[in-house]
C-alpha cells in the first residue's frame, strides 16, 4: 500500500484496485500485457499520480498480481481470501474486508475510490476531476459515466415471435433523427468514490441521495470484458501514445 500527500484535501481517500486471478471471459486478464505492461499496471500508475490520495491499496488474492503492484513499488500489505475473491463476489465485500484490516491497523478514511483495473483508459485527469466534482459538489457519492453510443429508446425487447409491433414508442418513430433525441449517459465503471460510513450503511456506491456523475470521454471509457475490449483498448493505447510521442516531438 502506497501513502500519498494530500493536494490540500482535509478528507482522507483510499483508493482501492480491486484485482482477483479468476475470470472466465478473459482468463488473467489482470496480469495480462496491454500494449507491454500488465493490466493492472495502468491503473496502479494513473493512481499513483493523482495528489489527492492518501493511500492506495490493491486488494488481490493472486501472488502474481500482488508482485505486478510491488513490482510498481506499491506493496501488497495483505492476500484476499478466496470467500472474497470469487465470481460472485461484491464489491461491498472487499470493501469492507479492506476497511476492516485498515482499521486493525490504526489507518482510517473518509472517502473511498474504487478503481477497476479493467477500465486502463482512464487517465489521471479523470481521477482528478471526479474527486474535484465531489469537492466541489460537496457530494457523498461521484460515479463516472460516458455517453451512449446509441439512445435506448431505439431498442426494447423482442417476445418470442419477434414482432415488433409497438417496438418504439410513438414519439421516438415521430423523430426519427437521433439528434432530436434526449442524450443518454450509461456507468463506465471506470471511477466510484463515496463516503465510508455512508457506503458501509448503503452497502452500494448508489447512495440515496447527493450522487453526482463525472462525465468521461466515450474513448476513455472501455470497459474490459472480452478479447475484443482487449483489442480496442489495445488500439486506443497505441493511438494515445503515438500522439504522446508526437506531441514531444514538438
């Protein structure tokens, strides 16, 4: 766990990188290389940036993971136990297994910030700015989302005889340009923040009431899941940096 200098923030914010060794789409997709470095690793260094934070923890039940993070000078003071680390496990649960070993230890917080290694897109400008919202907001709860690729109200479910007779509603086929329609925003999963007591009592970043929402980029936005997330982000990665490298070439 690595300890930060707060940026003339009196609250406390731990940030936590959630990383387990199973999963069944994308088998070690936490430790796998993304563009020469391991997933894991581009959150650990946009985390590692950020003068907000006071601490930031990895919370694994894999050695190889847990050597990913030390590697990047940020120890592992503790494994997850496997009744934590499965497919069904919640987030509220590492969450409060992560608190409760902090707090043995005489560490204590005020906000939590969970940072999914899946989302390695997310740059340190995002981390910065949903933490600013929330000063700013004077929220309880910051949860980052992008914009919709396409409105939801161009779809609906299909019954078995895939009719769609009344598929749309009567406004949607009125205006039939997309941009006469409302802007939908979906969650990226990419930056959750809320205040501990609060999200211990709610068990959810959702909390009931003073949620604010952190827009990021769409290409900012992916989201790891499959071979295919893999290969976009893959991409994106290598178009960002050469656009880096051309900048420095200025």
């Amino acid at each position: 766990m690595a300890e930060h200098r707060s940026h003339n923030l009196e609250q406390r914010i731990l940030a936590i990188i959630p990383a387990r060794a199973g999963s069944k789409r994308l088998p070690g997709k936490n430790s796998k290389l993304l563009f020469n470095k391991p997933l894991i690793q581009w959150t650990i260094e946009a985390a590692k940036q950020c003068q907000y934070l006071t601490d930031i923890l990895v919370s694994t039940d894999s050695e190889a993971i847990a050597k990913i993070a030390e590697n990047c000078a940020l120890p592992v003071p503790f494994m997850r136990p496997a009744a934590y680390a499965g497919d069904k496990s919640a987030a509220i649960d590492v969450i409060e297994h992560a608190i409760t070993y902090l707090n043995s230890v005489g560490k204590y917080y005020d906000y939590i910030l969970w940072l999914q290694p899946t989302s390695p897109l997310r740059t340190l400008a995002d981390i910065d700015g949903a933490i600013e919202t929330l000063i700013a907001k004077k929220a309880d709860a910051v949860i980052s989302v992008c914009e919709c690729d396409h409105s939801p109200l161009w779809s609906n479910t299909l019954d078995a005889d895939a009719s769609m007779d009344n598929f749309l509603p009567e406004f949607v086929k009125n205006n039939p340009r997309s941009q006469a329609l409302p802007d939908y925003f979906r969650l990226n999963g990419a930056v959750y923040i809320a205040q501990v007591d609060k999200l211990l009592q709610e068990k959810s970043f959702f909390l009931n009431e003073n949620v604010f929402a952190y827009k990021m980029a769409k290409e900012s936005s992916i989201d790891i899941d499959s071979p295919l997330d893999f290969k976009l982000a893959e991409l994106l990665l290598a178009d960002r940096c050469s656009q880096s490298l051309e900048l420095d070439k200025r």
